[in-house]
C-alpha cells in the first residue's frame, strides 16, 4: 500500500511539473507571438479582405440609389470580419503551432532576441523585406511560368500523341 502511495504522490508530482513546464513554454510563445507582432497577423488579414471586398464592390458599378443596400452588404461583411477573423479565435492555434516547433529553451532564446535592439529592428523591418520579397520573386516567376507552359504543353501533346486509340465499338451480330 505505501509503495502504491509513494508512486502516485511521484506521478502526479511529475504531472504537475509536466503542467507547470508546459504553461511556461506557452507563455513564453505568447510573449514572443506579442514582441514580433503576430498578434497583429488577424488584423492585417481582415484588412486585405477588406479591400479585396470593397474592390469587388467598386467592380459592381452600384447605383447611387443601390448605395443603402451595399451598406447593408457592407457591415455584414464588416460583422463576419470581426467574429470570424479575431485574434482570441485563433491565439490557441498560434501558441500550439509555436510551442510545437519550438522548444521551451528555444522559445526563450527567441524572446530574448527579439527584445534585443537588433530583434527590434528585425521585427520593424520584417514586413518591409517580406513585400519586396514577394516582389522579387513575382518578377522572376514572369519568366518561369512561360517555360513551365511550354513544357506541359509539350508534355500533353507528347503523351496524347501516344495514346493508344480506343478500339472501335462493334456492334453485336443479329441474332438469326
């Protein structure tokens, strides 16, 4: 009986730790989530939908007299937005993504970084790269896509070139 009782004093003083580990680990994601502006991710989305809405809208050609009705479309669009797109939907998701690629130790080295003056700069200057990034990479892939159109192209007359042709269908002999 009492080794029964010292081993799940041990358990659960081993799942208590494992608990505490693990609330640390996450609050840690947290912070760094928050020095890095992830928390900002949902906001930035809701302001690309956004605009791609109100350039779909501007597409529609509306009547003045239609502009009550878009309104009404409007802050619709504007309440599913604010439901579906917050930040508190998706915090959960984003400190189990981060806690599983990164360790505790290693989520602790990032905040540590990132609190840093050069962390700071990397965190202010990150969107900039990014956008110019995509930039670069859009104005190579002008080039790229023709060739890889061209291949499948060739690719496809290639192959159905060499497809065999069904058999004919024969009818049935009439039965006499």
């Amino acid at each position: 009986m009492l080794k029964k009782m010292i081993f799940i004093v041990c358990f659960v003083l081993a799942c208590s730790t494992a608990y505490s580990g693990e609330k640390e680990h996450r609050a840690l994601a947290e912070e760094l989530i928050k020095i890095t502006d992830g928390d900002t991710v949902m906001e930035k989305m809701k302001a690309q939908v956004a605009m791609i809405f109100q350039q779909i809208a501007s597409q529609m050609n509306i009547q003045e007299a239609d502009k009550p009705k878009l309104e009404k479309y409007s802050a619709r669009f504007d309440a599913i937005l604010k439901e579906d797109m917050s930040w508190e939907k998706v915090k959960t998701q984003y400190l189990d993504l981060y806690t599983s690629v990164f360790t505790e130790e290693e989520t602790k080295g990032l905040v540590d970084f990132y609190k840093s003056d050069l962390g700071k700069k990397v965190t202010a200057k990150m969107p900039e790269l990014m956008q110019q990034s995509m930039t670069v990479a859009r104005t190579y892939m002008q080039g790229v896509v023709p060739k890889l159109e061209a291949l499948t192209e060739e690719m496809r007359v290639d192959f159905e070139g060499a497809a065999p042709e069904a058999p004919a269908q024969t009818a049935p002999a009439p039965k006499q």
